[in-house]
C-alpha cells in the first residue's frame, strides 16, 4: 500500500499572505507526482505534472519543487487571494501502473 | 462536450437497491479511471480502463462493483446491493496518454451517492 501524506489538513490565511505545504510520498519506485486544485461544486483541476528530481513548475501565483530522493514536494501561493481557496490534492504515481494514488488534501481558505 | 461528463449528479438509494453511474470522458481519451471519495478523504482508486480493456481492478471493494467500457468510449459503474458504507463521490477520470502517469488525468464533476 502507497502512502502519499499531505499537511497540514487545513489552513486558513489572510489576502495577501504567502503560504506553502506539503505532499510526502514513498521515495522509491517514483514516476510523476501530480498536483490537483478541487474548489467547492467544481471537477479537480490539475495544475502541474512532476516527473524530475529538482523540478520546479510554476503557474502565476503558485509554484511546486519536487524532492524525490526524499520523497516529497512543496506547492507555494504567493500573495494568497480569496479564489485560491480550494482543496489542493497531490497524487503519486509509479512506473508502469495507470492509476494515481492521491493524498488527503490541503483545505485552504483565504479570508479577504 | 469538453469535458469528462458524469450522471447522475446526485443519486439516493435504499439500501440494497442496485445503481449505475455512467461517464463519458472526453473524446479521444485512451485512459479512463474511476475514484471513490469519501468525505474528508482524497480520492480512493476503483478500476483502470485503457480503451475497453480494464487493466486494473484492484481497488474495487467488493463484488458487488462491477464497471464495463465495451466501446472504449462511455462507461458505466455498477454497484449491486448497495449498502451504506457506499455512500461517497464517485468520481470518474480520463487521460489522453496510455499508461496515464505522466498525462494529468481530467475528472467530471462527480456523482454523489447517498444510501439511506
């Protein structure tokens, strides 16, 4: 069984605050790792595809890093706005099998 | 469409009843995946079509589930029997690569299942 672990649960920001959190997964057998946004009442959103040690991926205000000798990645929001609120999902894949083993989520909330 | 469409959106059993849950992924899409969430939770792998050949079963729960994608295109998700514990989105996704690890999947907006 995978273990893909994501903290914190939750986080709750002021506008304009820059936040980050993380997504650890098994540092063996690594292929890709996914980072989803999901808002309320709307599909999961992918946002970037990681398959590099060292990569980093950025997309406006947000960015990811990926550690795969460690076994994990960071998804930072600059200037945090009240949209960015959402769930944010990462999902961990190894070689050879189609299906993406996903985290809990980050619930992020940013107050205006 | 554009995008993956799920139906129904939100379904109510009684427990027992049987109920299908159909996606139609986008056009062209080889890969097709079906995810159970349960709240609070992220989503939890079911079953793994590439075309209509279903590569991977693994997740599903019990045999109670069945899912079937007899042209490669549109599938369906059975649930037989259906119990409380089966209550979660049931989300389905579609992936324009083969093995799909590398290609984001694009997941519909989901059906809710609520067994009473």
């Amino acid at each position: 069984i995978l273990n893909v672990e994501q903290s914190p649960q939750s986080l709750h920001v002021q506008e304009g605050d820059s936040t980050n959190f993380t997504c650890s997964f098994p540092s063996s057998n690594f292929y890709a790792l996914h980072w989803y946004r999901w808002e309320t009442a709307k599909s999961p959103e992918a946002l970037f595809v990681m398959t590099l040690n060292g990569d980093e991926k950025k997309k406006g205000r947000i960015s990811a890093t990926l550690n795969t000798k460690e076994g994990y990645s960071y998804l930072y929001i600059k200037g945090s706005q009240p949209e960015d609120s959402a769930t944010y999902l990462c999902a961990f894949n190894t070689p050879n099998a189609g299906k993406s083993t996903f985290g809990d989520g980050t619930t992020l909330t940013v107050k205006p | 469409g554009a995008g993956v469409s799920q139906s129904p959106r939100y379904k109510v059993a009684k427990r027992g009843q049987d109920v299908a849950l159909r996606c139609d992924p986008i056009s062209g899409h080889v890969s097709l995946f079906w995810y159970q969430q349960a709240l609070g939770q992220g989503p939890e792998f079911l079953t793994y079509f590439q075309n209509e050949a279903q590569l991977d079963k693994s997740g599903l729960p019990s045999d109670r589930f069945f899912a079937e994608r007899p042209e490669g295109s549109v599938s369906t998700l059975k649930i037989q029997r259906t119990q409380q514990e089966d209550s979660a989105v049931y989300l389905c996704a579609s992936s324009l690569a083969v093995a799909g690890a590398n290609s984001p999947l694009h997941f519909g907006n989901g059906t809710r299942l609520t067994v009473t």
